[in-house]
C-alpha cells in the first residue's frame, strides 16, 4: 500500500522527468537543423523556408544566442496566445474543438476537484474506521470514502456531491455542445466556397445494361432534381487495387513510368468495368445539394444512396462501391471480430508468448545460439519477450482497429477515426479499466459477470474501486503526464527526420517530403482523454484525491497539444469537427458509469437509504443526453436549407457570372489520377479559392516561433514583420 | 395437471361455445332489422340504405326465408373472397395490411406445427423420462421436452429445429416486409390527388414581435422554398380547450348557437393568441413537398420542424403546439409513469380492494345495509369484487396507455395508437407472459431478475415454461377462440344500437349517428396477435402440441376479421401501414425471446454442448432485423424523390391547369370550424376527388351480404345488381 509520500515520491519522479523532456526540447527546437521537426507546419503553410542558404556556418545548425535558452519554458504562454478565431484559421476547426476537449476536462474538473477537497475529504478524514478496523490501510485511504464507518449518516454528503458533480458535468457539456454546434455553424458559414459544398456523394447506382454508370447518373438526376442538377463525376476502382504500384515513380525511370501511367489512366477511363457504381453530383446551389444529401432518392432505399460529399483529402475512396448487403455482413462480421478482440485477445498472445522463447528462438536462428546462451542475455529475453509480444499487440491494436473500420466499409476518413476511436475506448474500458479494477483476463470477466446478478455487478466493481486509486494515480503519471511531455520531444520524428536529411535529401522538394509533421491522431487520443474523464468521474465522490492529477493533466496536454497544432500537426483532412457528438456521448457514458458504481460501493456500505436516491442519476443523466441528441446532434449531421439558402443568395448577388461548374470539374478526382506533383493543388482545393490577401496571422506578438534569427539572415525569407520573433535581437 | 383428454374436453367445449355464437350471429345477422349492426360499412359507403320504407311489414324487420338460415357458415368463404386490390380500395389499406398479421402467422406457424409434430413429438414421446422419474406429470409432459432425459443426445434435434424454426420465421418476416413495402408504395403512387401529398406540418414555429405566425410561416417558405411553396393554413388551439362545448350543438337551441359558433370562429380567427405555432404548408408539387419534409429547416434543429402532414382525419390537433422542451419532458414523465403502470399497477388496485369491501359499502350507501347483508348477496360481492377492481383496470389500460401517448405529445391518430399498441405488448409481456410462467407480481418478478445473474433469468424462466403449456393452451381457447367469436356478435354495439334506435332516432339521418361501425383498434388488437406470436414461438420447440391452438386461433381470427373488414368497420383515418416496422420488430422480438429462453431450458438440461450452438441465433436475429430495418423501414418513414418527380410529371401533363391551390385551401381545417353537416365532406376529402364512376365492387359472387331481399321489396334501393345476394331468389 502505497503511502501519501509514496505518492509524493512517484509524482516528483514523474515531474522531474517532464521537466527534463521540456528542457530537451526547449534546447533542441531552437537549432536551426532542428526547425524542420518542430515547426513543419509553418513550412507547409508556405510562412517560412530553410535558412540553409545564407548566413554564417555554424549558425545555419545550431542556436548560439544564448538568450534564448534562459526561458526554456517560453512556448507554453506563447501557445496559448493564439486566439481561437485565429486558431481555426491557421489549423481548422477539427483541431480547435480537439483541444476544447481538454478545456472541457479544467472545466468539468477544477470546481470539482475545489468541491471535493474542501467539503469530502474532509468528511472522510475525520473519521477513524480503517485505524479502529486494523487493517492494512494507506495514507490515501483514510482521505477516501473508505474511512467512513458502515452505515454512517456521513453518506449523504456523497449522494448529494453525485447529484452536484451530475449536474455541473451536465451544465458543461451542454454549454459546451451549444457553443461547438454553433462553431460548426460558423465555420460552415463562413467558409469560402468550397466544391463539397455543392457535392453530393451518390453510392450504389444499381447497374443498367443499356447505359453506363455515367449516363445513368446524368439522367437520374436530371430528371429527379431537373432544376439543380449540374455535374457529376464518377469514381474509379474496379482494377485499382493493383495499378497503384505502378504510378509510384521511381526517380531513376520516372521519363518511362510517366508514359506508362498516362496510358493506365487512359485505358481506366474508357474500361468501364473500372468504373464503380459510385458518383460525386454537384448541384447549381447549396440548397439544391442539401436537398439531394438529406432525401431519400429511389423507392428501394438501399440503391442511389446520397450524403454529403466528405472534403475531397477526406475521401476514403476504397469502400465507395460496397453494395447494401455485403455492407450489412461486413458489420456483422467485425462487431463478432471485435467481440472476440476485446475479451479474448490474449489466447492469440499467450499463443505467440508460449512460441517466442529461447528454444524457438535458438531453433529459428541456430547461428545466434553461442551469443543468446550467454547467461545475462538469456534472462533479458526470457524477461522481456513476453511483455513484448504484448506490447506489440497494443502498440497495433489503433492499426488494427482501423482495418475493422476500413471493412466495415465507411467512406470518409473522418469517420473511420471516429468508429476505431469509439472501439479503442471500448477495448480500454474493459481490459485497461476493468482489467486493472478486478483481475483476471476480459474473458474471465465476461464470464463472473454473466454468472452475476445485475445488481452485484456495480458491487463487485464499485468495492474494488477505493482499492485501486493509487494505482490508478501512478497510471495517470507514467501513461498521462510522460506521455504528454514525450510527445512534444517528437523523439521519432527528429531520428527520422535526420537520418533521411542525412542520407536521402538532395532538393529542397526532398527536405520538403522528409519532413513528417503528423496529425492529432483522433482514433488513439480522444479514447486517452476519455479514459481520463472516466476516471476522473469515477473517482470524484470515492477519492478525491485523484482530481489534482487529472487536472494537472489536462492542463498539461492542453499546452502541449495547443503548441502543437499551432507549429507541428498538419491534419489531413477537416470534417468541421463532426467528432463532438461521440465525446459528448462517451463523456455522458463515463458519467452514467461512475453513478452506477457509486451506487454498488454505497449498497454495500449499509447505507440502505442511497439506491432510492441515486437511482434517478442515470435516468437524469441518459435523458439529458437524449435532449442534446434532439437539439443538437442535427447540425453534426444535416444541412439546414435556411442556411444554404442564404449563402447561395449572398454569392449570387456578389458574383453573378462565376463558372460554378469549371471551378467543380476535377474536384473529386481518384488520386491515380493525380501526378505527384499536384498534390499541393489538394490544399488550395480544400481552401477554396486563394484569398485576395493571405493574412497568414493577426496576432500582435509570436513569442512561440522562433524563426532563423536574424542572425543567421533572413534577407531570403518573405515573411511579413509581424511573425518575426520580436524576442530575438 | 390436466390430461390430453382434459384438454381435450376443454377444446370441444370451447369449440361449442364458438360455433354457438356463430349460429347466433348467423340469425341476428339475416333479420334486416340487424341491418345497420353488421352492415354499417356498406351503409357509410352508401351501397346500401334502410329496409323501412316498402314491402310487407314483418319482413322489413325478420328475413322470414328459411333458406338462408341453412347455410349459416355461408359469411366465412365470402370473406374470403374479396380479392385483395379490392379489399384496399374497399376498406384501405391499413385494414389489408392488418389481416395479414393473421396470414403470416399463418404462413410461420403451419409449417412449423407440421415439422415439429412429425419430427420433435416422436422424438419426445418415446422417452420414459417421466415415467421412471415417478413424478406426477400430465400427457402433454411426455409430448413435450421435458420428457427427454438429462444430457441426452436427442437435444440436438431441438437445436436444429430452433435453426430452422428460425430461419424459416425471418424468411417469411422477409418475403412479408417486402410485399407489405410495394404495397404501401404502390398504395401511394396509385391514390388520386390528396390534400396530404402536396402539405407538410411544420410545428415549433418560434415567435417573432414583428410578424403573426401566419405571416411569419409564409415569409420562411417563400424564402427558402422559393420555387416550391404554395400555400399554408395555420392551426387553433389556444382557446380551444373549453370552447368546444359551445359548439356542440343541442337540437333545440340550434339556431342561437349556430349564432355563437359563427361569432365565435370570427373571434378565433382574429385573436392571435389563439393561434398556434403550427401550420400546413402546402406546396406546388409532390417533391417540393418531398423535400421539405425530409429536409432540416432552421439552424436551430428545434424550431421549424417539419414532417408529411398526416392526413387530415389522422390529425391529434390538441398536440400541435408542445415545444421541443416540454415534448422531452413530457417523455421522461411518460418513461417513468410506464414503468410504475407496468411493474406497480397491482398497489393501487389492492388498495381499491381494501376499500370496497362490504364495511366500505355500508359507510358509503348506508340505506343499501339490509340488501346487502342479505347471505347469498354478501358473499356474491364479496367474491366479486376484488375481481372487479382487476378486471376495470385491465378493461381501462388501453384508455390509460392512449392517455399516455397523448401527453408524451404524438401529432397524429394513428401514432397514437402505434404507441400505445407497443406499450401494451411490454405490459402483457411483463404481466401475463412473465406473470403466468412466474408467480409473484411483477415488481417481485422484477426484484428476483435484478438479483439473478443475467445466464440465471432464461433459466429461471425457461424451466418453468414446459410446465405452464397445458395453461396457455386453455388462455388460447378462452381469450383468443371465444373473444374472436364473441367479436363477430357485436352484442355491445347491437343492444346500443337498438336502445338508440328505439329511444332516440327520428330521421334517417339519426338512423346513421345511431350506427357504431367501429374500427379495428390497432393499439388493442395487434398487442394481443402479437402474444399468441410469443406463444407460438417459444413453445414451438418446446411443446410443439400448443401450435395447432394457435394456428386455430390466427386461421379463425383471419376469417373473422376480413368479415368485419369488408361489412363492419370504418377505419378512421389511413396510415398506409405505416405500423408494418412495428408488427415486424415484434415478431422478432418475440423470436429473440424464444431463443433465450430454450437457451435457458437447456443448459438446465445437462446438456453442455448447447449454449454455443444457440448463442448465434440471437445474433443473427438482430442483424436480420438491422438488415430489413436498412432495407424496408424507409418505405414507411420517408417519400422518394423519384416517386414524387414521377407522379408530378405525370399529373402536369394530364391536367396543365388545374387549380391546386383552390383545392388544398380548406382541407387542413379544425374541427372547430367544421359544422356537423360538413363531416361528411372528410370522406371526400380523404378519397381525393370523386372518381369518375364510383364502381362499388368488382367481385363477381356477393354472398356474404344478405341485403334486404327482393320479398321485401327492394325497389327502392339503387344498388348494383352484381351485389344482391344471388342466393335469394
């Protein structure tokens, strides 16, 4: 049992380590070498270049100015300085509500954790059951609901905090739904105009033998919306799969393979079987596309299926031609393979743990076998090969996770990352949450859970849970707190990134393509921060101790993550945050289960009053989250006609003559289709039309980007004044 | 425990009973006096008028024609002839669509009875399980699976019949929802021009200073409906409550209020504040009407709603109004009070039994003292009455769920009764189903679930559920055999119609107010189909002897019904089946429920091997309802555009100049400002416009409607000659 100083300990341990990794990193994003790995979003963006071509030689690699060393801790104001309105712009809007996740947690759990301290614990601490019951007991324990004696009238004080904190987390997430659906609405509105705007994606075109998919499509549409209907343009796939290979040119043969892939792209336009019964129509208006998305076209509803055209980066365009029935048998299919993931997936690694010993290895590669009998050899690998089997697993399972996505046949990106993120959170609650509350594997679980009545259920677990709190604070140390400082290091992208300098790099373009910025990661962060939020609601009433390392979290990503959004990530599509209703259900998920666990531990604490009064909780909690569905779910999903139709009259009135349908035309093409060379076009599509004048910030000060000092010249740099790091001489 | 031969007896009794009240209704039904109880259908159609006024005196009220008694089952084979395109147009199609709930448990059950008598009985019945056991057991024991002794490898035969079982009730569920889906769209595409097809109901208008509602609705629908919009009417309701009896005029004071009322409609129509934010928008095409209702509005999800109008008999005009909040208010309350209806309606019942007792009466009624201390009356009120206070709630349940489903806000009849109809099914689910097979009320059912762990509730059940065959075989006969019988009778509506007739009718026209055709009553009658469906189901492998009392019961229930359709009831208004999704997800339900709980019996059974054999059957059951809700539900819920283009087309090139907007103008009127002359006018309204020549019937053979015969003089009556009944010389 680990004592309040044990907890101290770890978390100095753990603080000392952040701060190294922060001094790291303060030191290793000042060198000029160094500029391409922690700011590569502000190269992609076009605002700064490399400042290898002029100035002294050393100053070209390594910062000399000594002070910009002494406030190493500088980017953490800077990175908060950017106001949102400016944040959406420069990184869109997917990575702005991103971080109001984090935002929403201080929110949820600062007066949470204030209420907490100041009125439970101290109602736990003055009492002396564990010190009377002469058991073994931990300094936290007497700090927890634990400390109060069965039956105490004390109790009440919790089941009135559950009511408190119940409704405080509800008032957050509906102000914060309400202020999200409205961004989205914003950033709809506000948006330039953009080819998905008018673009409706239309799947499985039943087949016709008299008319191509093509043909068929122009008819269909205009005859059923005559007066709307502009262009459409058809997808690609049927020999797909296997060309693609041929159109990653190599340097050295790219004059030959050019030709080829001219010739590819021809014989794939006029093969018809290459075409799949899918098309991206556009429409004359916004409103004629709103229509198209939001109705129901034939009278078989699972032929001329319409949505909204997912932006053209965002398109998933493998799954757009999987027809109803296969798409019904391929959810079936993975809900049974996820099943049987996430409750049974150690058989597959004992299985690899119980192959991968010293006698196989010696078997497979007998040439090894002097060095591996080796006796101190032999005990690392025998100590660490299980564990990495397993580690293994894990670090594969977000990979994994997104192939079941991928079969399952959804068509954007974005939503791909939403279902594996709903997965992956799904697969933590039971083997990391339950897993660490009771032990044994999921499946023994799932087994003393079906031979449990379901009322023992929240009992089993709800008593274990005070138990596991210093567990769980160290967790929130190793896996939140090192793992956040860990992140901001970029360990892995600035090895590769300078092996490939070192080795492969010869033009500009290629420093260019070295460079890996990254992306927010949805499917594997938001079910991280959500294990937080359950944790953090669970332990709220039980120990609230936990709250202050929760936050410190929070607080913590949420700088992290805002620096970089703001100099690092680059994401790869914008869906206009359509993520909000999954982490507001997951947070309303996360809720519902912490009442329902307060409720076992009470019930068991001969408090026989607590069931009556907890039990509306849930039914409170799960009707609120209904309401939100019904008042705000829809602007995450449909496209008001007032809206559309207020747009599309403010356009026509300013332009009168644009050539709607030559701005559309190759929107939407299938990425063989696009040379290497224009995928810059991709971004200037996904912008809409370059703005008359690229403003590419409107902060007053930039502290946070340290630019090629002046030092090292920047007589060849076009940035404007104002981003220029007025810090440095 | 009852014997085959007890049952047996049981059967013939019952048998008797029916055929008892067939005779009876066989008489009554060929006096013309009767005329008007068992033909009021063909009287509303106006194929057919009183009898009174020629022909001998006797005969105007007897059929003194000896001959038309001998054939007294004649109704049952001409019930069944009207072709089914007839029956739609004759009775609609909901009243079509509803009988074939009978034919399909037709078509599931007939089968399955064959399968399970050839192969599961034999493999049952020779057994000496019961035999050897020494308990007391009943012949329909050793007929059924409790006669197979423990671990036995004849359980696989009940395995596989479960699969097959299975199979064969989603592939008829399949075949049905397909054709019940072209039925409803052909149904749509087939009717003339309706005042529905062109209107939306737009509710949640939000108010505005400036303008009145009415105003208001036009300006948003010319906005963003430019192109579309037509026309609009707006809906009363704010004074409405309490005037409404000012309006129901008394035959004396006719003339005054008929004043009144006039006055009063320009009051209304001129007050504001009786206004409600509701209106009928209608529109200039079937697919700007498409579109609109399928379509969101406003950026608000909440205001602006819009949805096909119902049509205008369909309209619950009082639910206009409700605002998105306090409709999801109204459904929390609703939740909650269904629970308490359902597992706690025995507490104030038992309370209602404490008080009338005889004390109680006494106390109440003291001059009543020396009747009711009489012995033999004593003791009758004593036996009497707790049973009555049971049977009032349960004669009152329907009202009350109907209630319910008022408050929770639904705007339209026929999701009233849908609603109803499905809180009903839980009720009986909870409170007879469970209730029979497990003693206790249902809150101790209730509390023994909440404390057995989730493998032991089919157990627990499933035991229990071969035992109680030989009760739900007499259930079958009593409420189903006799309380269909007792339905063709129409005792109730034949006593009223005679007391009417004889106290209160002077006009014809008073002849017809004294007629009570009637309806199917969706919300009582498709709960209870749905029982013997749960029935059937989970005693299919069971005790397999329980099937041919049930296909007894869906073989008569058909027969009787579609008589009732074609002479009896007047529908009330029509959804177009809109209640098929409802019928299906039950069945199924019914089929989960009888997979689990034979997964239950089962593992009672020693029978190891069985769980995982029958885990995948409620698995593939509800992929198989996902797949068809996919598939077929939006047939019942949205409008295909194409559809809609179809039709329009079609429509503009026939009638160019038709003038839509003179015809929908009052189609969407309150019933306030209907005078009682006008009701018939709906009837029009509902058929569309008069067809060119009204053919009553294209049936070549009429010989279930005995109309007045040619002895008493049918001079009078301008009926077709094809549907004079042939048989009558």
């Amino acid at each position: 049992m680990a004592t309040l100083t044990d907890i101290g300990v770890a978390a100095a341990i753990n603080i000392l380590g952040a701060i190294i990794f922060f001094v790291a990193f303060a030191i290793l994003r000042l060198q000029p070498f160094n500029d391409r790995v922690y700011f590569p979003k502000w190269y992609i963006k076009g605002l700064r270049s490399s400042p290898t071509h002029s100035g002294a030689f050393v100053s070209r690699f390594f910062n000399l100015d000594y002070r910009s060393y002494v406030r190493f801790l500088n980017w953490m104001p800077a990175a908060l300085q950017m106001p949102e309105p400016e944040l959406i712009e420069h990184a869109g809007l997917d990575s702005a509500v991103y971080l109001r996740i984090y935002l929403i947690g201080l929110k949820i759990f600062v007066p949470m954790a204030f209420l907490a301290l100041t009125i439970l614990v101290p109602v736990n601490l003055t009492n002396s059951t564990l010190k009377m019951a002469k058991v073994t007991y931990s300094d936290i324990d007497t700090l927890s609901i634990s400390n109060i004696p069965l039956g105490s009238p004390r109790f009440s004080a919790h089941i009135v905090m559950a009511y408190v904190f119940t409704f405080w987390t509800c008032y957050m997430l509906l102000k914060e739904y309400e202020v999200v659906a409205s961004m989205r609405l914003h950033f709809l509105a506000s948006e330039r105009r953009r080819p998905d705007q008018f673009t409706v994606l239309v799947t499985n075109v039943p087949p016709d033998p008299d008319e191509s998919i093509s043909e068929l499509v122009e008819h269909f549409f205009l005859v059923n919306h005559p007066d709307h209907y502009l262009t459409h343009q058809t997808g690609f796939l049927g020999c797909w799969g296997e060309k693609v290979d041929a159109i990653d040119h190599q340097k050295s043969e790219i004059e030959r393979l050019s030709k080829e892939i001219a010739e590819e792209r021809e014989r794939l336009t006029n093969d018809s079987k290459c075409i799949m019964p899918a098309a991206f129509v556009s429409f004359q208006t916004r409103w004629g596309a709103a229509v198209c998305a939001q109705t129901q076209q034939s009278r078989n509803p699972t032929l001329w299926l319409t949505e909204w055209a997912p932006e053209p980066r965002d398109v998933y365009w493998q799954n757009l031609a999987i027809p109803y029935v296969s798409l019904t048998v391929r959810r079936l299919i993975i809900a049974v393979a996820f099943f049987f993931l996430t409750f049974f997936f150690m058989i597959p690694i004992a299985f690899v743990q119980s192959l991968a010993n010293i006698e196989g290895i010696e078997k497979a590669v007998p040439f090894l076998k002097p060095i591996i009998e080796v006796k101190f050899i032999k005990s690392v690998i025998q100590g660490f090969l299980p564990g990495i089997a397993l580690k293994l697993f894990l670090i594969f399972l977000p990979t994994i996770l997104m192939m079941m996505s991928k079969v399952e046949g959804f068509i954007s990106l974005s939503s791909l990352e939403r279902r594996a993120a709903s997965r992956y959170y799904l697969f933590n609650f039971v083997n990391v949450f339950l897993g660490s509350i009771i032990t044994g594997t999921a499946f023994e679980q799932l087994h003393t859970f079906i031979n449990q009545s379901a009322n023992e259920i929240p009992k089993t677990i709800g008593v274990a849970i005070p138990m596991k709190a210093t567990f769980f604070i160290t967790y929130i140390m190793v896996d939140g707190w090192a793992g956040i400082a860990g992140e901001i290091l970029r360990l892995k992208p600035l090895i590769i990134f300078h092996l490939k300098n070192f080795f492969l790099v010869k033009t500009e373009k290629d420093r260019d393509d070295a460079m890996d910025p990254g992306s927010l990661g949805f499917n594997t962060g938001e079910p991280q921060i959500q294990f937080y939020f359950l944790l953090g609601l669970v332990y709220a009433v039980v120990t609230p101790i936990l709250l202050p390392f929760i936050i410190m979290f929070f607080a913590l990503a949420y700088v992290v993550f805002r620096h970089q959004i703001i100099n690092v990530y680059n994401q790869e599509y914008e869906s206009g945050a359509a993520f909000w209703p999954a982490v507001h259900g997951r947070i309303i998920t996360a809720l519902v289960i912490s009442q329902l666990l307060l409720m076992g531990l009470l019930s068991t604490k001969q408090f026989a009053k607590s069931t009556p009064f907890l039990i509306a909780l849930p039914v409170l909690t799960i009707w609120f989250h209904r309401f939100c569905k019904g008042r705000y779910e829809p602007a995450f999903v449909k496209y008001p006609l007032q809206e559309a139709m207020m747009k599309d009259t403010l356009e026509k009135a300013r332009e009168p003559n644009f050539n709607l349908k030559a701005y559309i035309q190759n929107a939407y093409i299938h990425p063989v289709f696009k040379a290497g060379e224009d995928e810059d076009d991709d971004y200037l599509i996904l912008k809409g039309e370059p703005e008359t004048a690229l403003v590419p910030t409107k902060r007053q000060s930039q502290r946070s980007t340290p630019l090629p000092s002046k030092i090292s010249g920047s007589s060849s740099l076009s940035l404007p004044e104002v981003i220029q790091d007025s810090e440095q001489p």
